[in-house]
C-alpha cells in the first residue's frame, strides 16, 4: 500500500513542477516577442535568422525561472517561510528573464 502512495505522491510533484517552467517559459515568450516582431527594418549585418536566438535562449531563461520558483514552493512545503520563497522567486524570474534578454539580443538589438 505504501509504494503505491509514494508514486502516487511523485506524479503529484512532477505535475506541480511542469505548470511553472510551463508558465515561466511562456511568459518569457511573450515579452522577447514583442521586441522581436516589433523590428521592421532589421539591420543587414545581423543576418537573415536573428530571430531564433532570442526566441530560444529567453523562453530558455523563463523555464528555469519558474523552476526555481517550483523548487521553493516544494521547500515552502517543507516548512520554508512562503512569503519570503515567493518574493525570492519572482526576483530571480525577473532577473533571469533580463539576463535571457540581453544574451538573446546580444549583437542584434542590445548593442
């Protein structure tokens, strides 16, 4: 009876783990689309696919954001304060989601 709520109970974390990444990958979409397809004229020298770094390293950057915040909610659980693993998540994501910017636009638009 036990190893079948342990694998219950492991599907239940792994569920809980995907939706942030899901959600922190899409969010990070959204915001490198609207400088990405915003450009109307780009520069020749950047060459004729600029779009795909930036539409792959900031999603990147946004999926690993909300798995830290996954991992802090997982400790959150286990008796770590939650309005202080909630603030240091979204300080990470915001500072993960710059970071994915600038590497995704660097050379292109971040110059």
């Amino acid at each position: 009876m036990t190893e079948q709520n342990k694998s219950q109970n492991q599907s239940i974390y792994r569920a809980s783990f995907v939706k942030p990444v899901v959600v922190g990958a899409g969010i990070a979409l959204l915001v490198i689309s609207f400088f990405v397809f915003g450009v109307d004229n780009p520069h020749p020298e950047w060459g004729k696919f600029w779009q795909v770094r930036p539409l792959i390293i900031t999603p990147l950057a946004g999926a690993i954001g909300g798995a830290f915040y996954s991992f802090l909610d997982y400790q959150s659980s286990r008796g770590f304060n939650r309005t202080v693993a909630i603030l240091l998540s979204i300080v990470v994501y915001l500072i993960g989601l710059w970071l994915g910017i600038v590497l995704g636009l660097a050379g292109t638009m971040w110059d």
